[in-house]
C-alpha cells in the first residue's frame, strides 16, 4: 500500500507539473464534448484481476503485445481465473502510439522514420522506413488479437498532439488537420483519452495493478 501511495505522489506531481508549464500538448487533450472518456476504465474496475499496462515506447520484437497477452494468459490458465474476472488495459503513449497507428498514417507521415530509432538492426532501421504498411498491419493484428481477449487498448491523445504537430511542420498542414487524421487513421476498437499520465492515476485510485513497459 506505501509504494502504491508513493507512486500514485509521483504521477500526481508530474501532472501538476505539467499543468502550470501551460503546455500546449496536454491543451489539446481537453475533454470532448459528449465523449465517455471513462468508459474502458468503468467496464475494467469491477474485475476481480485487473492491470493498467504502461507502454512507454515503441518496440519492433513486439515485446508489449506479448506481454499483454502472457499476462492474460497466465492468470487464466495458470491461476485459473475466468476471462471474466480479468481486465487489462494497454496503454499507448509517447513512442510507442507508432503501434496503434493505422497503415494509411504511416505511409502518408513516415511513422517508420520516426520509431527507426528503436530498431536493433541497420536492417530493421531501414524497413520501419520502407516498408511501413507491413509494421503497421502487424501491429494491427496484435492489437485485433488483444481485442478479442477482452484488453482494453488506449492511445494517449497528448502524444498524439505532439506527433501531430511534427508532422505537421513537414507537411505544410495545420496541426489541427493532421491530429483530426491521426485519431481517425488509430487501428480499430483504440480509445484515445486526454493523457496517459491522467490514465495511470486514475486506474489506480480504481484498484488496477500499474505495470511499466519499456
């Protein structure tokens, strides 16, 4: 219980943090008129077994899917816990929303020049850049896969802005057009929410288990 409060301060104070520097990324994330942004978080509390997966970069061994799904599996085959009595949510932020990103985004903003930095491999490096719809379809799959075990996957709509904004820079467009692009070219079944930092604090003060990957 000590180190969940301890982690629980240090997520709190970094939002403070980023509340009084007035940054623009965190703006952007402002509440949508209408929109259940909790939803994912309401249908997860009340499981018996529960985990709020943090996905702080972009992997090319597909280390967060497989993660995501070893930990599904592992309590429901291992510690006999019924699909039902399990909820997970993935997390999306910083880098790592290079995954939730559909093919046509990345062909159109070049994702793979910007992820190439987490290849291990000069080989790999080079087909993030040139062959991005093959990265992307295969993210989606993973992503379809942990849909149908009942994970709930989020995209962090600060990091998203961020992006947004880069590629805006190079293509000429506003920041505004290419973020509207990007939250509707996310894979299917995404739910982006305002930041993922706001995400972790509350599926914790919800009782979910906070994991930090990469």
């Amino acid at each position: 219980m000590m180190e969940r409060r301890r982690m629980l301060g240090i997520l709190v104070a970094g939002s403070a943090g980023l509340a009084a520097s007035g940054s623009p990324a965190l703006a952007a994330a402002a509440p949508v008129p209408g929109a259940d942004r909790d939803d994912w978080l309401d249908a997860l509390a009340s499981r018996r077994h529960k985990a709020f997966l943090d996905i702080r970069s972009y992997a090319t061994d597909g280390t967060p899917f497989r993660k995501a799904a070893n930990l599904m599996r592992a309590l429901t085959e291992a510690y006999g816990a019924k699909p039902e009595e399990v909820g997970i949510a993935f997390g999306a932020g910083s880098s790592s929303i290079g995954h939730i990103l559909g093919p046509a985004i990345w062909e159109e903003y070049k994702v793979g020049a910007k992820v190439a930095g987490h290849a291990r491999s000069p080989e790999e490096a080079a087909s993030l850049r040139t062959e991005p719809r093959k990265w992307a379809t295969s993210n989606g799959e993973e992503i379809a896969t942990m849909r149908k075990m009942g994970i709930r996957v989020l995209g962090c709509r600060n990091s998203i802005a961020r992006w947004s904004r880069d590629f805006a820079a190079e293509s000429g467009e506003s920041p505004e057009a290419v973020n509207a692009k990007l939250l509707a070219g996310l894979h299917e079944g995404v739910e982006p929410v305002p930041a993922m930092i706001a995400a972790a604090v509350l599926a914790q003060g919800r009782d979910l288990s906070y994991v930090a990957i990469g």
